[in-house]
C-alpha cells in the first residue's frame, strides 16, 4: 500500500495515500479499535447535511469564499447520499465526545472538495472552512436530533403497521371463547380477540409515549460551538443555518432556549431511551404470550397456531419453534441493557459538556434500529399469521372449574366453592354438578355460561340474577 505524510501539532503520520480521510482520524483508528462498528449512515448523513448548509450559510454572510463552499456543498451531497460511507471509519464508541467522528466527515469532505476545485489555486481547510461557525459539540447533537426524528417517524410507522394487524386479529378471533388465566392458573373466561385488543392498546400507548418524546427533538444547537455561549457563531450565521437546515429537512426546527443547557445536558435522550425501554418490556411480555399460548402442540397450551417459518431443531424432526416471538424477547433484553447504559453514560455528564455522548447515541440509535426491523418482523412473520384452535380453546373452558365463578352470583359464593371443589376432587364438570345438586336448571346454566355473557357482563345473565335471587 502506498502512503502520503500528514502532519498535526503531535507529530507525522502516515495516511493511506488513496484514503480521503487524514491524519486526526488515522490517531482515532489507533486510538479506537473498540467495537468494530462504524457510525450509523443516518449518524453519517445527517452530519453531511449539517456540513452542507454551513458552508451555504458562511458563503451567504460572507466569510466562506463562495468557490469553496460550492465544492464543500457538492462532496457533502455525496456524502449525503452515501457515496463516501467507506471512509468514515472511525470506531462508533470513542474519547473524545465525538471529535473524531467530525473531524473524520471533515477531512472526507476538504479532500473530495480540493479534488472538485482541482484545477484552481484555492485550497481547502478541515478545519477553518469545512468546520467554519461550529464545533464538534453543536454538530454532532444536531446530527443527533435530524437522526432520531428520522428513525422515530420509521419506528412510529413500524409500530402502527403492529397495531393495526392486532386489529384486524382482536376481530377476527373475537367470538373464540378461552381461558383466562392468572398467575398461571385458570381464571375465568375470555375471548382471544380481548387478548389481541389489550395488545393493540399497549402498542397504541407506545406510539403516543414515543411520539410525544420525540417532539422535543426539533429543538436543536447548531450555533451553539464549544459550550452554548456561540463563540465564532455570527448571529447572521444561526440564522441562516437554522433556515437552511429547515429548508433541506422539512422538519420544524427551532434554536433551543438556553444553548449551554442543551450543550451540558442529555436528559432529552434519556427520555426517550426510557420510551424505547417501556415499549421493549410491552413487546417482551406480548412475545411471551405468543409462546405460552402457542405451546405444545400436544403438550402445552396449544390455542393458537403461530406461522412455521423453519424447522425448529437439528435432531428432532418436525420439530417448529416460536423463533419470531424468541427474537422480540431478545431484542427487548438488548434495549433495556441499553437504556441502562444510556443512563449511567448521562448521568456521567460533567460541568459544560457531556463526554460519554458517543455511547448514548451508539446505544440509542442501536434501539431504534433493533426495535424497527424486530416489530416488521413480529407484524408480517407472527401477528399477521396466527390463527385460533377454536375447539382446543372450548373444550379447556368447559371443563375448566373457573366458569364457576360466572354461577357465583346466581348461587352464593359458598355454593360455588363448594362445586368447585367437587368439580376438581370427581373430574366432573361444574355444569353437570350444579345440575345434579339442583342449584341451577339446563336452561338457566345456559345463559350463564354462554360465552359472550362470561365475556361481557350485564346482558342476560343480569336479568337471570334478578330472577333467581330476587335482586329489585
């Protein structure tokens, strides 16, 4: 491989010599073998954007030479549009509150813009023009929020394709009579449909959680530099890239209220990282269902047929496991270790700035991500598929003594756990009991027991109550 010099207030180093990148980011690749994960190309393209209009704003207030900032412009485009992915290079966890990354997308950028201007006598700067007006700790929390706002419109989008399948499944199964069950033991009647309903709110609530988090995100820190105070920030300059900046993304932006608050201060993201927690443990507990409900088939609960996406084991033939609902638990697991380590990192913040920023973005986008694709993969290979065992699911219910709790009213208490526990000592059904004790006639355990009347209280069976036990 062949080489070229550079040289920086620490000394020479050799640069491949075909890298755009240069010397800060080969010290950060030393420095930094850490993870082997490269920033996220939205990280990447969000910054490229924050680059382009900068040098649109310094060129219009007059401090960029307008053949520069053209040339800057063109190779942040690229770089938009991902064409320079390869030479960002630099480890996603690093010291240095993200300076490396900045300086990795400015020297990618100076280099592609002297190769743009490469028949004129004018030279690029990393740093004095590429990096003009700003520092690394207004860039990289503004490329942050575009970031974030774009992966939670996805998430959201994801998540309401989720909703409306549990829709569409809490009608479609919603005259299946089951079990009910608490503490894993049976409780009384319900109907699939209401599971997959309460399903369907809980991702509802997450949406609102998220969306709600989110919004806080339009307000931003472009202009702030070092810590908050603006210094070789013109005014004009913050105007114009905030302008800007609207102009390329189309989302509301605003300047934050107080700049030195938000260079300090990370609570935004671990607001938000707390929503992601929440929904990871709501997914978590819905997987968990999926399982117990699918299990078996012999042997388990066997009242509902998950989608068979592939055989299941190396040494037991037919064998087909819940593999979608598997994954959504171990996805949610990595999101709440995440949150965790997003909490530590924010609370580890230190007078002007917050150094740990690399880790809480690493781990936050990582969140995003994992959630999106888990939640198209649970909407469209498990939720979208299932179907009811409707017999399975009638026959545990008439022989299960927890109806009995559904003749209660109409007996006494007493009476019922008096049946209840024949029920459980003979093996004979609560139905054929209370008839042969005479508690209840045919006619009256069928309005009772009918499945809707279990399911939704206050219809036939109320009137039935008054009847029997004289209620005015």
């Amino acid at each position: 491989m062949r080489y070229r010099k550079e040289s920086d207030s620490l000394g020479e180093k050799q640069i491949p010599a075909n890298a755009y990148y240069g010397i800060q980011t080969a010290r950060a690749l030393d420095n930094f073998p850490i993870t082997g994960e490269k920033p996220h190309p939205e990280l990447v393209r969000s910054i490229a954007i924050i680059k382009k209009v900068a040098a649109k704003a310094n060129a219009e207030i007059g401090l960029l030479d307008s053949s520069v900032a053209a040339a800057i412009k063109k190779a942040a485009q690229e770089m938009e549009l991902g064409m320079w992915n390869n030479q960002i290079v630099v480890d996603t966890i690093q010291g240095g509150a993200g300076t490396s990354l900045n300086m990795n997308v400015n020297e990618v950028l100076a280099n592609r813009a002297i190769e743009i201007l490469k028949n004129s006598d004018v030279s690029v700067s990393t740093n004095s023009h590429v990096n003009m007006s700003q520092s690394t700790n207004d860039v990289i929390p503004t490329a942050v929020h575009l970031t974030l706002l774009k992966m939670a419109k996805g998430l959201c989008a994801s998540l309401n394709a989720l909703h409306e399948q549990l829709v569409i499944k809490e009608n479609e199964l919603d005259d299946v009579i089951k079990m009910g069950r608490t503490h894993l033991q049976d409780a009384i009647p319900i109907r699939l449909g209401q599971e997959f309903g309460a399903y369907a709110c809980v991702i509802k609530r997450d949406i609102a959680r998220i969306e709600q988090s989110t919004q806080q995100l339009n307000k931003i820190s472009i202009g702030a530099t070092a810590i908050g105070t603006g210094l070789n920030a013109r005014i004009d300059y913050r105007e114009k890239v905030m302008e800007f900046l609207i102009e390329e993304t189309d989302y509301p932006l605003e300047t934050a209220e107080n700049l030195v608050d938000s260079t300090q201060n990370t609570d935004r993201y671990t607001e938000i990282s707390s929503t992601l927690k929440i929904l990871a443990i709501n997914l978590s507990k819905i997987a968990n269902d999926l399982r117990l409900l699918s299990s078996g088939p012999l042997t388990g609960f066997n009242e509902i047929n998950l989608p068979a996406r592939q055989p299941g084991s190396s040494i037991m033939p037919g064998k087909v496991n819940p593999v979608i609902p598997e994954v959504i638990n171990q996805i949610s697991f990595q999101v709440i270790g995440n949150d965790h380590t997003i909490s530590l990192a924010s609370e580890a913040g230190q007078l002007e700035l917050n150094v740990m920023g690399p880790v809480i973005v690493s781990n936050l986008l990582k969140s995003f991500t994992i959630l999106t694709n888990g939640i198209d993969v649970l909407s469209e290979f498990a939720i979208k598929g299932i179907t009811a065992n409707v017999e399975r699911c009638r026959g545990l219910v008439e022989s299960s003594v927890g109806i009995v709790t559904a003749i209660n009213p109409h007996v006494s208490y007493e009476v019922a756990a008096k049946v209840a526990k024949e029920a459980l000592v003979s093996g004979k059904s609560v139905r054929s009991i209370c008839l042969q004790e005479g508690h209840l006639t045919e006619e009256e355990l069928d309005i009772i027991l009918d499945a809707k009347e279990m399911t939704e209280p206050g219809i036939s069976g109320s009137v039935l109550l008054k009847k029997t036990v004289g209620i005015s």
